[in-house]
C-alpha cells in the first residue's frame, strides 16, 4: 500500500492566510496557503492494515460516507456517524473516525459521558462554543469552524444518537506517544485539516508548541482507526504540566485522581495534547463558555500559552483507560 504524498514542492510554512496575529494557529489546524505539489489521482482500491475491505481515495475522501475499515470491532453506527445528515452534517466517523479516537485537528471522544457530548453539540450549536481564532472579529476557517457549522445544522435526535454511540467505544491505550525534543520535522497542514511531515524532511525548533504526527501518515490519510499519533513537545514540559497538575489539586478535584473522569466531567487522560491545548486555550479566551464551564475559566484564568502547552503535555502522557 503506497501513497505518495509529495514529490516536488514549493512551500512557505504555515501562517494561515489572514490569521491574527499572536493567536496559537498551530493548534487550530489551518490548511498551508502553499502545499507541496500532488501526486496524479489514484484510483486503486486502498486497503488498511488488517482489514479485508478495500475503498479508493475517492470513497475515503468522502466525508458523508467515511470509511468502516473494521465494521466487527463495534456496535452498528447510527445513520449520523456513517453518513452525515442535511447540510453542512459530515459523517461523524470521517473526523472522529470509526474508533471515536480521532486525530489532532478534531477530537478523541471515545468513552466519553453520552451527557457531555451531547451537551458539547449543544454549545456549538448555540455559540456557547466557538472557533476561538479571529481576523478582525471573524472566525477563520479551520477545523474547529468545521464543528461549529456541523452543529448548527444537527438535529437533538443525531446528536443524541451520536454521543450515545461513541461513549459505548471504548478508548484505545498508547494512541498518542508522547515525546519530548527541541527539534521537530517541518510540517504543515493539508487540505484535508491533517499535520504531515513536509516532504523531503529536515527539522525546525519546536518553540512553545505540540507538533503532533502521524505513527503512518498513509494509514492516517486512509483514516485508519488503528493508527495513532506522536505528539513533540518541548523538553520538560511533562514534569513543568505535572507540576501545575498536581499543584492544589488543579485537575484532579474534577477530573479525578487518574483524569479518567468523574461523573459528567470529562476523562482528559491520554488524549491528544493538540486537542487539549486548545480547549485551555479556549476556556482562557472565552471561546468555550457553555455553563459548565465556568470552573475551566477559573483555572485557565493565569495560564500562559507556555503553561498550557506543558499541561497539555502532562495529560497526554497518562494512560486513557
């Protein structure tokens, strides 16, 4: 199974076209203004490590039909998850995938409290939730603009169908590797919302970021649910987010002991530290001002960018389950 991503390019790396300054786009997952030049389409039927079905890039692509490399490994998918619904509704497996654990420019959200999640779409819906990057007062498109308009157009009915389905998955241990460096592959976001390595390699400092990879890119481009992610982030930065974790109990009174959750509360253990720093980011920017979210406000209130980055870190390199 080969897919070429790249062969010649010409790139100018990744400040998305009319983002705002100062503003953390590199977790927010804007497509590169420049991509590094396509491969010829293929049309061949792929087929993902372990599974005896077969799609084209074409049916991968599909964001109201997403691929079910493993149809065995859960419960029926209600028509949402599988399919979409009307308008701007994708199927909820193109992003979150078949597994619920998702990648880095959406969210992990198997197991996850059926109340939460549907109160989640509720917020989105009703802009309690927001894309937290703006250009002159406007939201930017990203992946998380994605979201918003999927909510507004979903239904209670699918959004109830959906959330209950997805907290049944259960969560898949050692999805993200953790990794500290100071150096990091050059990168940049494709077309399709997704961080790859820039073709023909070399490295760049990290700075105050999570740059966070495919295991596989060609199993990530074909949304294989069985293939995770390594997310780089800046050396300390697991024992500095320890630190702010464990200082007074900072996470731990809600999340619990573990950050598996408590009741309603979300378990944030093990999850992408991409998809975390963005929410900190967006509890501190007031972008996520749903009513349960008063607490995170509090909390993020004094955190830097720095802090939220090591945080963010931390959590991600706990065990999920």
């Amino acid at each position: 199974m080969k897919r070429v991503v790249a062969v010649l390019f010409v790139f100018a790396l990744i400040v998305p076209a009319g983002a705002a300054e100062n503003q953390p786009a590199w977790a927010f997952f804007f497509p590169a203004a420049n991509q590094p030049t396509a491969a010829e389409p293929d049309s061949a039927p792929k087929q993902a490590p372990g599974s005896k079905l077969k799609y084209t890039m074409a049916q991968i692509d599909d964001l109201k039909n997403p691929p079910d490399w493993f149809p065995n490994e859960h419960a029926p998918m209600p028509k949402v998850v599988a399919h979409g619904g009307p308008g701007a509704v994708l199927g909820c497996a193109s992003c979150h995938l078949a597994s619920g654990m998702g990648h880095p420019e959406s969210a992990s959200i198997a197991g996850l409290k059926q109340v939460y999640m549907f109160r989640q779409l509720m917020d989105f819906k009703n802009g309690a939730r927001r894309n937290a990057i703006l250009l002159n007062g406007k939201p930017q498109a990203n992946a998380t603009q994605y979201m918003v308009n999927i909510a507004k157009d979903l239904s209670p009915e699918d959004a109830k169908a959906a959330s209950q389905w997805f907290s049944a998955l259960k969560p898949q241990r050692n999805w993200v590797r953790v990794v500290e460096a100071a150096n990091v592959p050059k990168s940049y976001i494709t077309r399709g919302f997704m961080r790859v390595a820039l073709p023909g390699g070399g490295t760049e400092p990290i700075g105050n970021r999570v740059i966070e990879l495919p295991q596989d890119v060609n199993r990530q481009v074909l949304r294989d649910p069985h293939s995770g992610t390594t997310a780089y982030v800046p050396p300390g930065a697991i024992a500095r987010g320890r630190a702010l974790a464990t200082s007074g109990r900072a996470c731990e009174t809600c999340h619990g002991t573990d950050l598996t959750g408590v009741a309603d509360v979300p378990s944030i253990a093990g999850r992408s530290p991409t998809y975390i720093f963005r929410q900190l980011y967006s509890f501190k920017t007031g972008a996520r001002a749903g009513a349960a979210s008063m607490p995170m406000q509090g909390v993020t209130a004094n955190f830097n960018e720095a802090d939220m980055v090591s945080l963010a870190a931390y959590v991600a390199s706990l065990p999920n389950s």
